[in-house]
C-alpha cells in the first residue's frame, strides 16, 4: 500500500506551470475556493477545512453561493484563511480545486494568472487551464470507494499548511462516531493518503501555506449567522418557534429544534406560513415568548398576521431571510430587497419595528434585544437578515451574552381593561390564568376592555394610541455606528450585512475624508441621523438591492436626497475588490490620503 501511495506522489503532473509568473507562497492570506455539483458534498469539505483550520489556530472565513437544485448545477465555498481577522468576501482566487467538469466555468470570471488549480486531470483532459494534477478520484477509490474523495480532498489542502492531521482524524472520528469502526477507519485512511498527496507539494515548495497561525484563536467563537440568530433568540428567552421551511430562512428553524430539548423550547413547523405566524402571535398571548423565521415569500402570506399583531397589541418577532424575488427569484441567492415590504406589510396603520443585524458579534445582542422590545412595546419586531449573512461563517473573540431577559406581563385583576387608555400609548398586558381579570382581545376595532366596537370617537382614541408608542420606540433607537473622521466631506452608508465589507473597503481605500454611518435598526429612523446627512458634501450608499430601498426611507425620515447609489442585484453579495472599485470611481479616482 505504502509502495502504490508513493508512486502515485510520483505522478503528479505539473501541466506547464512556470514557476517564474507566478508566486505559489502565501504566507499572509489565502483565498481557496471549492467548486463542484450539488450533491458531491462541498458542504462537507467546507464544514470539515473551516472547523479544522479554525481549530489549528487560524483565521477563517468563508461563505458559498448555491443553484436551487439537490444535485447538479455548480456551487461554490470561498475559505480564506489570514493572520489577520478577515469578515468580508473576496473576489480573488489563489487556489482553486474543481470537483467536476463545469467547475472551472462557473468560476472562471475570477480565475487569474496567479491561480493555482488543484485537480484530477482526469476531468479535465482538455482544459485550457494550467492545473496541478493530484488523483483525487484514484485516491478515493484505493481506499473502497469514490465517495471518499471528499476527505482525500480535505487533506490534501489541509497539508498544505503542515499542520499535521490530528485535528482532522478528531473531526472524522468525532462526525462518524455513530459509524461502524470500518467507516471511520476508512476515512481516517482517505485522508492519510490525501495528506500525502497534499505534502508532496508542500515538500516540494510546489504550493506553500505558511501563514501564522495562533494558538489562542482555536478558543475563539466559530458561528455563521443562523447560529448567531439563534443563540439571540435563546438569549432573548424563545421557549417557542412556530415556521414552515423556506431557504434560506430554515437554519434557524434547524437551529432551534436541534435544542429544543435541552432549552425546552416548543417547536412546530406548520402546515403554512398563515399557521405559523398566527401560532406564534397565539403563544405570544398565552404568555411565552416565540419566534418565526422565514423568506421573503413566506412573509408575504404573513401580512394579515402582522396586521393582526398591530392591532390586538400582542407581540411577534419575526425573522425575514430576505433573498430575491418576485415571485421565487433566486431563491438560495442573496439580496436586501425586502425592507419595503417589511416597512409596509400589514394593512392599516400601526407601530412596528425592523432590525437589520449587521456582524455575527453583535446579532445575538441585537436578536435576544427584539424579543425585549416585542415584549416591551406591544408590537411586531421584524428581524432582516439574508442568505449571505446567514451562510457566512468566521472567528470572533468576544459576543456580549450578558443581554437581561425584561418581562412585562402583568397579573390582572377583577377590573382588568386590556386596552386601557394612557398617556403613553401603553396598555399593561395581562395573559389567561395569571389573576382574575378576562384577558379578551379582538381583530376588530375595540374599547378598553377588548370587546368589539364602532364607537367612531373610541376607533380615534385606540388609533392615537397605538400610534402614541412610536414616540416611545423612538426613545430606545438602536443607533447607527459611526466610524472614521468626524471632520468628513463624503459619507458612506450602509445597513445589515453590508457592515463588514464596507469598512474593509475603506481601510483599503485610506481616506481620511470619509465617514461611515451604518444601520442595524432600520426603522423608526433615529433623529439624530439627519445632521450626518446634512454635514456631507456627498452621500453615497451601498445597498444590496436594484431601487435603493433604503435611500428612499431616509429621504422619507430627513428630507435628505440621496443621489449617489452602489447596489447591486445580481444574487451575490459585494466582493471587497468590487466595492473598493466602485467607492472611487465615485469619489471622483482622487484618493486623499
């Protein structure tokens, strides 16, 4: 066996590679990218590089970009690896390893002649490619059989960096544990022998990883967004989450049933979104604290709901998973084009509130504060995320868990009114069984005591009232983040996921002129925004949608116009490189430092 795994380490086939163009060290970052069809598991490459690189010590990052299909097609994971902590996407490719036929296609816009492709040449006789040819299939198949490639694969880039394969045999054996002895031993041998292959050309200075890795970051949290959600929800006291499954909406969904036994929480995925969001306005009443997630599509069916919410004054957080439409769009691509429908879904008149979590770090503070604010303020709490943030993954050192659970239920009496009248447009909300009092409420319009009405005079009054807690939510304002100089010609602004890559972009870019505003609660818009506004010679903001959704509602909220727009809607998030472009072209190709 020993004698076959060397030979085969002989053959590898080095096709016109000229070492003189192109430099095959990485010793700062690395940009890898996996490529293939649904179904031959990228994902599970990804899972296993991303935890074990992480694990070595390494800063990792990596999000995907997938068709809409069980197999075929092609997909995508980008994993950069860096000595310094990395939360944006890149354009660049510096090794690249396609899994099939169609792989280098789908990619091949970012292909340059500093990529080094990493294949079976079997699959690419007549590539056009210059490509490193490693057995991947061959491998796989000395070992038993072809599904192991995935494995050989893994290995081989994880030598590449000469970090031993201890971390990688606890993952497999870890993943198999449910397994027969025979699997885990068979994979465990897979990746020796991708080890092998990998180390052939480390050895050889043929492609080298000697990027800096860290000890200490092996401790660092590892979560991509739907976990982050998740633990916010958890954090914010969720005993309850009612949806029915739609991409990219369902990882939370996942999430949450995965620790429903261990947090006790109830979950029921309905028959339809109509079910789910009235189950969850239902628990909501009943005294617990629920959750729905779902996409753009699913929301719309939810909009009587919302509007049921607004007017029976009980609670619901929802989670929207914005990816484009109309209709099914691009329904695992990613987009900001559903904050109009967030603003306005529901009919009638009433207070809402949207937060658009912008870093992993930083969502399970903002989702767990949702539930407080729902709880609070007696009305909808729409969280937006999208299929990029909520697919990204990356390291961070520190996320805020010390978020306070605040109830403000209260136990009825006798003379309970439900809707009572008061100054600050707040009623106390009492739940069936805690006290004497009747805790009735109605979709219709209603007095005090929640029993139906067309009193014009009382329809007045509990609109005011309603309406009256928009002064209150305006007083606890998650405010927008601003970073750079306070003394700035130009500013930059951005909301949700966009975060990251925005101010990477400006570090690049180094102006000392610019100014960046970001949003993470985007509606009611604070006060405070409209001197930002106001200061800047030019505004210019970044959205991941075709209209500029978010433009519009500032104009709305300041008066401020807003003309200069970097969006993009073609299912994909911004690269870094993009948007760096795309600033200065903007700001006039003048760069003051």
């Amino acid at each position: 066996m020993q004698t076959n795994l060397v030979n085969e380490i002989d053959k590898i086939q080095l096709v016109e590679v000229n070492m003189g163009k192109r430099d095959n060290f990485f010793n700062e970052d690395v940009s890898i990218v996996l490529c293939g069809q649904a179904g031959q598991g990228i994902k599970t490459i990804e899972l296993i590089l991303v935890h074990v690189l992480k694990k070595s010590g390494y800063n990792v990052f990596s999000t995907k970009e997938y068709m809409s299909r069980i197999r075929g097609g092609s997909n995508s994971t980008l994993i950069s690896v860096s000595e310094k902590n990395i939360k944006s996407m890149s354009s660049k490719i510096d090794i690249l390893i396609p899994l099939d036929m169609k792989a280098i296609e789908h990619v091949s816009n970012r292909i340059s002649d500093n990529t080094i492709i990493l294949a079976d040449k079997t699959l690419f006789k007549d590539s056009k490619y210059q490509i490193i040819d490693i057995p991947f299939i061959k491998t796989a198949k000395e070992v038993g059989n072809k599904i192991y490639e995935n494995i050989v694969a893994c290995a081989a880039v994880l030598a590449l960096f000469d970090n031993g394969l201890d971390y990688l045999n606890q993952y497999i054996t870890n993943k198999f544990k449910n397994k027969s002895d025979s699997v885990i031993n068979d994979n465990i041998e897979a990746a020796k022998k991708g080890y092998a292959l990998g180390k052939a050309l480390y050895d050889d200075s043929i492609v080298k990883i000697n990027i800096k890795h860290n000890p200490k970051i092996k401790d660092d949290y590892f979560l991509n967004g739907n976990d982050a959600i998740g633990f916010g929800a958890l954090m914010g006291g969720c005993n309850f989450i009612s949806s029915y499954p739609m991409s990219p909406g369902t990882g939370v969904l996942t999430f949450l049933s995965e620790k429903s036994k261990d947090m006790e929480i109830v979950v029921e995925q309905a028959e339809d979104e109509i079910s789910a969001v009235n189950m969850g306005i239902g628990a909501w009443y009943a005294g617990s604290r629920a959750l729905v997630t779902t996409s753009g599509g699913g929301f719309a069916l939810m909009g009587e709901g919302i509007s049921l919410s607004g007017i029976i004054e009980t609670p619901i957080v929802i989670h929207l998973a914005q990816r484009p439409g109309p209709g099914t769009g691009l329904p695992t691509r990613t987009e900001q084009g559903d904050l109009e429908v967030a603003l306005y879904s529901g009919h009638g008149e009433f207070p809402r509130i949207i937060l658009a979590p912008s870093t992993i770090e930083s969502t399970v503070k903002v989702t767990a504060e949702a539930f407080n604010l729902a709880d609070k303020f007696q009305s909808p709490v729409i969280i937006l995320s999208d299929q990029y943030f909520l697919d990204t993954f990356y390291n961070v050192k520190d996320i805020d868990l010390e978020t306070k659970i605040t109830n403000h239920i209260v136990k009825t009496d006798k003379d309970y009114k439900r809707y009572k009248l008061s100054e600050t447009g707040l009623s106390p909300r009492g739940i069936p069984g805690y006290g004497d009092g009747l805790v009735c409420v109605d979709s219709d319009e209603h007095d005090e005591g929640g029993r139906i009405t067309e009193d014009l005079d009382v329809r007045v009054a509990m609109t005011d009232k309603r309406l009256k807690k928009l002064e209150l939510i305006e007083d606890e304002i998650i405010e927008p983040d601003f970073i750079g100089s306070k003394n700035y010609e130009t500013l930059i602004i951005g909301w949700g996921s966009t975060f990251n890559v925005i101010k990477e972009a400006l570090e690049k870019i180094g102006n000392n002129t610019i100014g960046y505003l970001h949003f993470t609660q985007v509606y009611p818009i604070s006060k405070k925004v409209k001197p930002y506004l106001e200061k800047a010679k030019k505004i210019i903001i970044v959205e991941n949608n075709a209209t500029g959704q978010f433009a519009k509602l500032l104009t709305l909220s300041t008066g401020v116009e807003i003309h200069n727009k970097i969006l993009k809607y073609n299912g994909l998030h911004f690269y870094l490189e993009e948007l760096v472009e795309k600033i200065k072209e903007l700001l006039g190709g003048v760069i003051k430092r």
